[in-house]
C-alpha cells in the first residue's frame, strides 16, 4: 500500500490588481491546491487575505471555468460554443492574423486588448508584448485606471513612489483621500489602525462614507472630481499663514514664489464653494495638516478618475514638500510604489521588435475605436481583461463587439460578458498553475509565483499561447522560445544597487525580497526627487513642454453643476462607481459564494434626494443619463452626500442586468488620456 503523499507548500503571490499584492502559500497534496494562505513571514501580509484571495481554491476549481478551447456557434453575445482542440484554435488565429496582416491595410487591423486581469510581469506584459510588436499590430495605450495618477506624480515627484506603507504606524496625522483601504487596501488598513492605537488622527476625504470613513476621525464628503481644488485651498492657508517648513522649500523645491502666487487665487471661500464644504473644513484642515509631524497622505486613484484627475493627484503632491513631511519615514504621500523597481521593460517586451510605427488604440476609448477607427479593428484579441463590463460607456463597446465583421478572440478563465462575443474562447490557466514574479505598487517587496498545481483542464498560460501563436507565424527571433523563467529572470536589472544582494534564484526560492532600502525608508528626507532637478517640482517644465500649465491650478470635472449647468439642469446628480468589497473590478463578480455577499446592485442616494424623487429603501431605481440606463435597488442614507450616488461595482452584465459603465463617459482625463468613471451625471427614478 503506497504511503500517502506527503502534504507541500508552495510559496506563491496574489497576481490581482491591488497594492497589497500579497505573499501567499499554497499547499498542496495529491496534486491538488487544497489550501490557500497568506504567508506569515512576509511583512507586509503578515499571514492575513482579504475575504476574495482567502477563497481563491473556489474560483480555481469553479465548475464554471473554461476548461478547453472553444469556437462560437450563435450570433455574437449569444454566448453559445462549441469544443475545438488547441492546434484548431491556434491554427485558426494564426490564419486570420496572418492574412490580416498581409492585406492592403495591414497588421495595425488587428488590436490586442489586455490590462491587469493578473498584475505578474510574466503574464502581464512579456510574449504577448513581442509577438504584437513582431506582428505590427495596432498597441494599445493602457490607461483605464492609473494615468493621470501616474502623469501627476511624475510631474511633480518624478516617478510613482513615495512612502513605505510600513512606516504609517508612526504617523500623527493620516490623510486617506480618494481611498477605501478597508475594501482595496486590507493591510496598509491595519497598520492605519495601529497608528490610531498609537494617537494618530485619520482624516477620510471622499463623496461617499465609505466603510473606512466610517472608522475615521473625521470624513470630508467633498464633491467629485473637486480634490485639487481642496488642496489649492489648503495650500493658501499653509503659505498665507507662513505654515511652511522653510528649510526643506528652499533646500528641496523648485517654484516656490510662483506657487505662492498662484494659490492666492483660492481662498478658503472659493474653494469651499467648489468642493461644497465648509470653509472652516478647508482651513482647520489646513492647519492640522501643517503642524502634524509627521503627516502622511494616502491616495488613491478613484480621486483621478475625473477630467482633471492627473492636475489633482499633481496638486495633492505638492503638500508634503511645503511642509516638509518627507522628513519622516511616517511622512510624505503615498499613491504607488511601482515607480521604485528596477523593472527591464525592453527586456520583457522587445519593442525594438517594431517594424516601423504602429498606431496606438485608447483601451479608454474602445467603443470609438471598435466603431470608428480608420482603418476599421478587424481582429482584436482580449485576455486579462472584460472590457464589455469594464470599459465606459456599455452601449457602444457592445455595438463595437456585436460586428460580425470583427475576428475576436478572448482568452479567459470564465466565461466574462466579453467571453460571450468571441469567435474563438481559450481558456486560461489561474495563478496557482503559471510561473510569474511580482513587483507591487503598495509595498516594497518583490515576490515570485511558483506554480502550485498543473494547469486545469486544457488551460495555458498567455505566455505559452503566444509562443505557440508566434511559431505558427514563422517569428524565428530566440525571444519567441524564453520560457516563463527566462523571462522572469530578465524582468529586473539585478546589477541595480536597489537590488543589491538579490538574485533571481534567491527570489523563486525564498518567494519575496525587499528592495535593498533602509527599514525606516523616507525617500525625499533629503530632497532626490527623480525630477529633472532632483527637486520636488511646484513648477513643471516637462508639463510646460507638453503644453499644460507648469503650476498646480484647479480643473473641473466636465460633468458638474458648476461647469456644465445646462447638462446638470437635466442630469442634476453626481455619479460615482467604487469597487464592491466582494469584487475586484470585474474578478470574482461571477463567483456564488461573492453573489451571495452582494446579493444584487444597488444605489446609495441621499435621504433628502430620494425624498425629493419620492424613493424609498428597496425600490427598484432607473439610473439614466444620454448615453444608456441600468437598474439598481435603493439604499437610502446619508452615505452619499447630498447631490451624488454611488453605485458599488462591478456587476457582469449578464448577472446584473446592466451595470454602472452603461451611464460613464469615454471623454479621457488631463494627463495621460485616462478614464473618467467618476465624471458623470445621472437622473434616477422609480423604474416602471
């Protein structure tokens, strides 16, 4: 009698689109995952999983997966297949790809579309990247969460980093602005947590009482889409009241004189005014802030999501350095961490693969695009990613996916809403059966994913789909043949003194590293911003040079009362999206045991402006605006302020009848040509 085998434990990553990315362990017997833990050695994880990646065996081994290929059999969005084998598929694509590319207009017919379904440099962005360089594919421009953010805190810090998440515990005065830590941020939560044990008072600024501003000191339900001009204000309180670390401004800023100047023109009253707030808010605020030490900001990127998302986050960032906050480890401002790592993007993606210039293709705008582009997207390939239930404004993005005249193919894990309108589906291996390795943007860790379980099914990973693609399209280039671990190997340059004393094996044994920082790390005590100048930039000559204004300066959302009355006459009500706490964007949305937490979609409305439309809790509301109408049950409360409601998201539109993108906007953000989910305006009424 064969002995039983005895139980492993694989050190593994959290590959979801969330700061925390958490170091996890997987045990396993008899080749099968039969746990999923967070590590306790980890520092950062300390051995806890938020209530989804907790559950992560239920939605690796749901009876719903796409296990083998499959190609469709009805009319698109029908959802309705039948089994192929791989080489069927593959052969398939590689045809269709193949006389796209050779006819009169060329690879750039076909598009591919991807986001952070898995964060992992491996499965995010490697193979695929080179086999459509290779091909002359359209390239996509990636800018449906983070852009603006990204675009701000170059602007103004030089790179996306800013203060090491474990260092809270020490602050006095935590600002946790656009951010609801408790539902997307779990383990930065608890250490705002320990430091409100230790006397620090935590501020929330965000339309809606989320469930953290519930435990905060204090919530400043601000209008959408005014965060700038908040900071504005206070930043006029903190120089007219001479409130500012002197030193550290004249030693560490470039712009100074020319900030103090323009903040003049947003007093306390005018800035209240705009974010409908009391002045007194604006200027104890203020003060509090200034004479904190240290004080720490956390941001997040629901606070760019408008039309000038990337002016504001640009503009938050100015504070720390005014009042000098960076001193402290505990101080400064902290929107991501990503910026730190010394990642090898040419080595991962091979851009020098290119023949000639390709065009590129806002996943922003894919409904324009699928509709309108010229030449027309004759073929597009979708895998980490749903965009039929998470880009804006639904109408179109499904008109663009319902043309019989356009190839898709989706590579997935289920079958998604997008699932439902592929010529051809494949299915798609989880986190538990691929290699990967991880940098993070809430932490300064690296961690490696080794595989726990072999692939479910007939499921491969993207990488080896775009191998076997690549090979079946004569690309003779080495690159097409790297394994996983070739590539992860390649993603960090390990001669980095940020990665001093690190290697690669290192990593895939021990399963994570911390960069080669101080433990205590303040990264602008001493000024090294990674700006031009090394200096915290209040004025920008790199945003001159792309034609916007050099200083921080307030832009309004497109949709407000205040910029857009007409439209707001008509549509008088503020719209806002947040994620769901059982759901990460459109993952885990379709899982029963998450359908059962969130029961259905629903609205938070005011209690005065459900009054004002006679609502009462549970009725049934029509959400509507120009551009399309979903359904949702009412919640009547005071935790969206007066003149907003809040839609938690994301429902699949299949399970919920429509969801919140079928009233958001495709009109793109400031800097970087981001999304603007949060810069909308609806009407609500009883449905019929």
């Amino acid at each position: 009698m064969n002995a039983p085998e005895k139980m492993k434990v694989i050190k593994a990553a959290c590959p979801h689109d969330c700061p925390d990315t958490c170091a996890l362990e997987v045990s396993v017997s008899g080749g099968r995952a039969v746990k999923v833990a967070g590590s306790q050695s980890h520092p950062f994880t300390g051995g806890t999983l938020c209530t989804k990646v907790s559950r992560y065996l239920e939605r690796t081994y749901a009876d719903s997966r796409v296990l083998h290929p499959m190609r469709r059999v009805g009319r698109k969005g029908e959802g309705r297949f039948v089994r192929i084998s791989w080489d069927d598929a593959l052969d398939e694509i590689a045809s269709r790809f193949g006389e796209l590319a050779a006819s009169a207009e060329g690879p750039q017919t076909i598009l591919p579309y991807s986001y952070a379904g898995t964060m992992g440099m491996v499965q995010y962005g490697s193979m695929d990247r080179r086999f459509f360089h290779r091909l002359g594919a359209s390239q996509l421009g990636r800018t449906i969460c983070s852009t603006a953010g990204a675009w701000g805190q170059k602007a103004t810090l030089g790179a996306n980093m800013g203060t090491d998440p474990e260092a809270v515990v020490d602050a006095k005065l935590i600002l946790i602005w656009g951010s609801n830590p408790i539902v997307s941020n779990l383990h930065f939560w608890s250490r705002v947590q320990e430091a409100k044990r230790r006397g620090a008072r935590v501020v929330a600024i965000d339309p809606l009482r989320s469930l953290t501003a519930e435990k905060c000191d204090e919530h400043i339900a601000l209008l959408p889409g005014t965060d700038g001009a908040l900071a504005l204000g206070m930043m006029n309180v903190i120089i007219g009241e001479g409130r500012i670390d002197r030193e550290y401004v004249s030693s560490y800023t470039l712009g100074y004189d020319k900030l103090a100047e323009r903040v003049k023109e947003y007093p306390p009253q005018k800035v209240a005014a705009i974010c409908g707030i009391p002045e007194e808010t604006v200027v104890r605020l203020a003060r509090d802030y200034a004479s904190a030490h240290p004080s720490m900001i956390r941001l997040n990127y629901g606070m760019q999501r408008h039309a000038g998302g990337g002016m504001a986050v640009r503009t938050v960032a100015c504070l720390p350095a005014l009042t000098g906050a960076w001193r402290d480890a505990a101080g400064g401002l902290l929107m991501s961490t990503g910026g730190a790592y010394p990642v090898d993007m040419h080595a991962l993606e091979r851009p020098d693969l290119m023949r000639g210039a390709a065009r590129t293709i806002n996943m922003s705008t894919i409904g324009d695009a699928l509709l309108d582009a010229t030449p027309s997207v004759s073929a597009i390939y979708v895998y980490n990613s749903n965009p039929v239930a998470v880009a804006p404004e639904s109408k179109k993005v499904i008109e663009g996916f319902s043309r019989e005249d356009m190839f898709c193919v989706v590579h997935e894990i289920f079958q998604t809403d997008t699932a439902d309108y592929a010529d051809i589906l494949l299915p798609a291996t989880t986190q538990l059966e691929h290699f990967d390795v991880h940098r993070s943007y809430g932490h300064y860790y690296l961690l490696a994913n080794n595989p726990a379980i072999a692939p479910v099914g007939e499921s491969k990973p993207n990488s080896e789909v775009f191998r076997e693609l690549a090979r079946r399209m004569g690309f003779t280039e080495s690159c097409f043949r790297d394994t996983d671990e070739q590539i992860a190997r390649s993603a960090f340059r390990w001669n980095d003194p940020l990665l001093a004393g690190s290697s690669f094996e290192r990593l895939k044994e021990e399963g994570w590293l911390r960069l080669s920082v101080p433990a205590r790390w303040a990264p602008f005590a001493e000024g090294n911003f990674r700006t031009p100048s090394g200096k915290c930039e209040f004025d920008s000559r790199w945003l001159k040079s792309l034609g916007h204004d050099p200083l921080p300066c307030y832009t309004p959302p497109r949709e407000s009362a205040q910029s857009s009355p007409a439209l707001a006459a008509k549509y008088p009500l503020a719209f806002i999206s947040p994620p769901a706490r059982n759901a990460l964007n459109s993952s885990f949305a379709n899982l029963p045991v998450f359908l059962d937490a969130e029961k259905e979609p629903t609205l938070d409305i005011n209690s005065e402006d459900a009054k004002a439309r006679g609502i009462a809790p549970g009725d049934t509301l029509r959400i509507f605006n120009d551009r399309g109408e979903f359904r949702a049950k009412a919640r009547v409360s005071d935790k969206s302020r007066e003149g907003v409601v809040t839609a938690l998201s994301l429902w699949w539109r299949k399970l919920g009848g429509g969801n919140a993108n079928d009233v958001t906007s495709q009109a793109v953000t400031d800097f970087g040509a981001g999304a603007t989910f949060y810069d909308c305006l609806v009407e609500v009424e009883k449905a019929s």
